[in-house]
C-alpha cells in the first residue's frame, strides 16, 4: 500500500511496510521541525505505526533467537534489559499466546524450556519493574508470573 495524504491513527497505516512506514517517518519529520504542524501529527502517527508493529514481533523474535542459538545473555544486551525482564516477558509473552489460543501448550512449554533454568530469582539482586517489561500487566500479576517461573510453572491466571 502506498501512503495517501497524512494519516490520523496508526491503524490507517496497517497495511504499509515498515519501509514506507520509516520514509513517510522521515519525510514528515523533516517538514515537522520547519513548522508543519499536520506533519508532526504524521511524524507521531508513523513513529506508533512502527513501534506497534515492532513491538508485536518482539517476542517471537526472541524465540526465534534463542532456538537460533543466541544466549539468554545475547538477548538481553540486545533488548537492553536484564536476564529476568527476558525471562518473564517471555513467559508472559508465551502464556498470552497460549492463553489467546495462538500456540499450542506444548508449544507454550516448549518456548519456556528456552528460558528456565538461566537466571536465579531467588538472589539478593534488586528486582527491575516487571509489569515495564511485560508492557500489557499490572505489577501484581506480574508478580504472580515472577513467582510461577522461580517454581518452574506457567499460569494464565490473572
């Protein structure tokens, strides 16, 4: 799909590659900063489009990485977050997933055998925000998904 006039919300560009997607994102930028206000709506409207999209494949791009090969370590530095942000979005990520009826619970365990045994939650290191990396959840399901993986579980409760 080829972008037409200046879009208003970012489901107006679902249908656009991320290659459009970073022109449009490039070329409204560039008329934002010289004062073109509708521009800086589409510089914003574009930015989402791609972010939203990025976001949806996060997590199955780290999958992707781990049954490539990549450590647990290599997708953190990646990502910029810390062994236990990937481990629990995963697990969140994977439960949703299941949860939603996207995979399989197999499938489910299968992604989670990827990530346990590799970060020990039961030391004395400060915790970051769970519920900032799992991005959809409240800090108390959060919580309760932290405690589920330290005891080798999975639950969609919550």
């Amino acid at each position: 799909m080829t972008i037409t006039g200046l879009p208003t919300r970012p489901d107006d560009m679902a249908d656009v590659s991320l290659t459009e997607l970073a022109g449009a994102y490039t070329h409204n930028m560039l008329a934002a900063v010289t004062g073109g206000k509708r521009s800086a709506l589409a510089v914003l409207v574009n930015g989402t489009a791609i972010t939203q999209r990025i976001d949806a494949d996060r997590w199955a791009t780290v999958v992707a990485a781990l049954t490539g090969g990549t450590t647990v370590d290599g997708v953190a530095e990646a990502m910029s977050l810390g062994l236990d942000g990937v481990r629990i979005g995963l697990t969140m990520w994977a439960v949703d997933q299941h949860g939603e009826g996207s995979i399989s619970e197999t499938r489910c365990e299968e992604i989670l055998s990827l990530i346990r045994e590799t970060v020990d939650l039961n030391d004395e290191q400060p915790r970051p925000d769970w519920a900032a990396h799992a991005g959809r959840m409240d800090q108390e399901r959060a919580d309760r998904v932290r405690e589920d993986v330290a005891n080798g579980q999975a639950s969609s409760n919550g």
